[in-house]
C-alpha cells in the first residue's frame, strides 16, 4: 500500500490511489491516509482531499465529502471539481439552496478545458438527483431552467465547441426529452463519427425512444470496434444500452468486462462521478447482481 511507498513519489501515490478508486475500494483508500494529521505537509495537499471527497462519494457519506470537498476548494479555490463535489454532497444532503448557489458560481467560472467546463455541473446535478430519486421535483425542474438559460447565453464560439454542443445533448437527455437529446447526438456522430461516446449516446436515445433496430445498430458499430483500442469503455457503452433495452444478462455481462479492462469507472470518462451517476443503469437500480458490481469493493 501507499504506507511502503515514498511519499515524496507523487508519482507512484497518483497511481496507486487511482488504482482503488478504480477497483472500487473507498475504504481502502481513506486508509491510506488514516496517517495525515492536521497540520501535517499532506495535510495542505489538494490530492489528499480530492480522493477524500471521492472516496466519501462512493460511499454515499456525503457530510464527509462536503467537508473534504470545502477543504479541497479551500486549497484550490479555482478547481470545478473541487466544486462538482461540493455540489454533489449539498444535493445529497437536500441543501438545494446551497447547491444552487454554487450552480450559480460554476456558471461563472471561467472555461479551462474538459475538466473545466461549467456546463458541465449541470449534468452532473441532474444526474445526482435522477440518482436520488428527485428527478420529478421542483429543484429537478430548477436546475434544467438554470441549464438551458445558460447554455442559451453563451456566445457563438463557445456554443458550436464540442464540450458545449455534447454537454447540451446530456441536459436534455437528463431532463427527458430523448427525440432533443437524440438529434444532437446524431450531429455529433455526423461530425465526429469515429467517436465512440457519441455513438453510445445515440444509442440510449434510440433505446429510451423505443427504436430497438437503431440501438442495436449502435450496439454492432460499438462490438465491431478493434478490441485493442477499447480499454472498457466501448464495452461499457454497451452495456448501457442493453441495460435500457432490457437485456438485463448481456448488460450485466458488459459492465463486468469493462471493469475488468480497468477503464470503465474511471479512466475514458470526464470525471470519477460519471460511473456513479449514469442513469442509463435505472433499469438496474433494484437488481441485487447489478448492486454488488458496482458497490464498494473495500
């Protein structure tokens, strides 16, 4: 573990926290750093308090998590992540307030990459509480209008970029209007159509809308990709729309490859939240199997 590890290899500490937060351990991972005191050089590290607030996410502690996430912002006042876990944990906790405030501030933040685009909290907070169940409330409807306001103001250059066009096609989505969602990703795929998570996404369209042979078509072009680029996600991909085309075996049977392949949580995803947070997998929520491979593993 991290204890037999310099500590000044930040290197081999990046890898080996990355690697629990990939094989699902949060535990394991707040052990490692049973050992930071207050006061102490780590203690002042941002890392530190980032894979807290992950590990506390994972296990759903999100008074923990905000308190890590607010000492993580605290260290790295400009970090949308920081933020992103900020807002995470206020949902959860039911501070709507609270975290509509800070949809307010991402919203202003300035663009710095994937990473850094405030579009993105949107998808986020509506995939936090389509998660917890509070995707018919009026917090729900409140966030979707603060979305669409913004997407709306942006101006023309960053309207027709990438990260603006796809993270407006996943609001929709979210907010359930999937014939919306499904012609902006079938723009994407136009326009990009070697990319695989534009494809996935049209896929879930498809399928939510009924139209079976276009998301099998999707499930083809995915299956059909080299399998030595694919590193779990093409296989992840797959096994979101089965889950939404009710093939409970083969949806089931594609997670597990794609954790297996090590990339599905993590690794080919904008953030550590996506896996968690993917409501493509509702079909599943209840299903016990489903439960036990993507809970916490230690």
């Amino acid at each position: 573990g991290m204890r037999r590890l310099n500590p000044n290899d930040r290197f081999a500490l990046e890898q080996w926290c990355y690697g629990l937060v990939v094989s699902l351990q949060p535990k394991a991972l707040l052990a490692e750093f049973a050992d930071v005191t207050p006061g102490s050089p780590r203690e002042n590290n941002p890392r530190f308090w980032s894979y807290r607030a992950v590990a506390y996410f994972m296990l759903q502690d999100y008074t923990a998590q905000l308190a890590a996430a607010r000492r993580w912002r605290e260290l790295q006042p400009e970090s949308q992540n920081a933020l992103q876990f900020s807002l995470l944990a206020q949902l959860g906790l039911g501070d709507n307030r609270s975290a509509l405030q800070l949809l307010d501030a991402a919203s202003g933040m300035r663009e710095t990459g994937r990473e850094g685009y405030p579009g993105y909290h949107f998808v986020v907070a509506l995939a936090q509480l389509r998660r917890l169940g509070r995707g018919e409330t009026p917090e729900f409807a409140t966030v979707v209008t603060k979305a669409e306001a913004w997407f709306a103001s942006r101006p023309p250059s960053a309207a027709t970029s990438e990260m603006h066009r796809y993270d407006l096609a996943r609001v929709r989505y979210l907010a359930a209007r999937y014939a919306d969602a499904r012609r902006d990703g079938e723009a994407l795929v136009r326009d990009f159509p070697d990319n695989r998570a534009y494809r996935g996404f049209v896929g879930s369209c498809a399928a939510r809308l009924g139209d079976a042979e276009a998301a099998r078509a999707m499930l083809a072009w995915l299956r059909a990709l080299n399998p030595q680029y694919r590193f779990g996600h093409q296989v992840y991909l797959q096994a979101r729309i089965c889950a939404l085309l009710g093939q409970r075996d083969d949806a089931l049977r594609f997670l597990r490859e794609a954790i297996v392949q090590y990339a599905a949580p993590v690794a080919d995803f904008h953030a550590t939240t996506d896996f968690f947070l993917d409501a493509d997998f509702e079909p599943l929520a209840t299903d016990s199997e489903f439960k036990a491979i993507v809970g916490p593993k230690g």
